[in-house]
C-alpha cells in the first residue's frame, strides 16, 4: 500500500502507513531484546495501549460528528 500510493504521487497519504511500520518494527526489535518470559506481559501492555487508542479515536470521531 506504501509503494502504490507513493508510486501515484500521493506520498503523503502513505506517511501514517509508514509510522505505523516503523512503530511496528521498533517494537519487534525491542522485544527481541528481552528474554521469552518478559515478552508475554510486554505484548498484553501493546495491545491494551493500542486497543485504548482506537477506542478513544472512535469515541472522539462519534464527538466531532
């Protein structure tokens, strides 16, 4: 997706995609870092966080119409 819409000249479309794997891949990398039994409570932490994101976008997008 990244590379199609930067091949069509809407590279800045994509700049959120791009984040988002950079984010990805920082946090894969950071995790490899830490030994088997640290990473189980690492990953819950992610996925809470992100899961408290979207819901606070989407309660924020009901607000604003």
């Amino acid at each position: 997706m990244i590379a199609t819409l930067a091949a069509q000249g809407l590279g800045h479309a994509a700049a959120p995609n791009r984040r988002a794997f950079v984010e990805i891949a920082f946090r894969l990398l950071r995790i490899r870092t830490l030994d088997v039994e640290a990473r189980g409570p690492v990953l819950e932490t992610f996925v809470a966080r992100e899961k408290n994101l979207t819901t606070v976008f989407f309660d924020t997008r009901k607000e604003m119409g």
